[in-house]
C-alpha cells in the first residue's frame, strides 16, 4: 500500500495522512456532487479521477472504484450511470468516514 510507505508504517504520521485525506476528500466530494447536479461533465470527470487517485494511495480501494466508473462514465457521456455510480459513491464515502473515525479515534486538543 503506497501509505506504508510513504509513512515508513509509522502510526502518528499515517494517523495525519488520514485526517488532511479526509478534509479534502470531503471537499472534493462537495464538488463532485455540485458537478454532477450542475450537468458539468469535465468537472465530474476532473474531480472523478482526483478522488479516484486520493483513494488509491490511502487504501480506499472500494470508493475509488467507484469513482472510476464515474470517471469512465464521464468519458463516455453516460449520465445514467454517473446518477446510478453517486449513490454507490455515497454509501462507500459513509463507510469511509465512519472507519477513519473509528482509525483516528477521538479527537485531542
């Protein structure tokens, strides 16, 4: 997985990966969504393949999947399944979420 490497397996550095991932994952998930209810293809497709990237080096390997789909969607012009793929995109970004929090535990001030 690239994020042993890029952390050397240490648990405080890969704990910092997963909080800057899931900020801006959140965002770029943001504008996804806008895109996608704006009928902007590029930037589905742009933000598609950033999420898609940001997943595989973290191990998210499910949502990026997906995003993949939605990515190749984009690609093809096939709105149908962008619509059908989001739905899958926000049930695996929950699940993401919810196992980053279970990861980083609470937080500390």
């Amino acid at each position: 997985m690239a994020l042993a490497r890029v952390s050397a397996g240490d648990a405080a550095v890969e704990r910092d990966i997963f909080i800057e991932f899931q900020r801006a994952n959140e965002g770029d998930a943001a504008l996804l969504e806008q895109a996608v209810a704006d009928g902007d293809i590029a930037q589905v497709k742009r933000l598609a393949h950033l999420i898609k990237g940001a997943c595989a080096m973290v191990g998210a390997l499910a949502l990026a999947n997906v995003c993949e789909r939605i990515e190749r969607a984009s690609r093809d012009g096939d709105w149908k399944t962008i619509v059908v793929s989001m739905i899958e995109f926000e049930q695996e970004l929950t699940e993401l979420n919810r196992y980053l929090a279970e990861v980083q535990g609470p937080a500390t001030s």
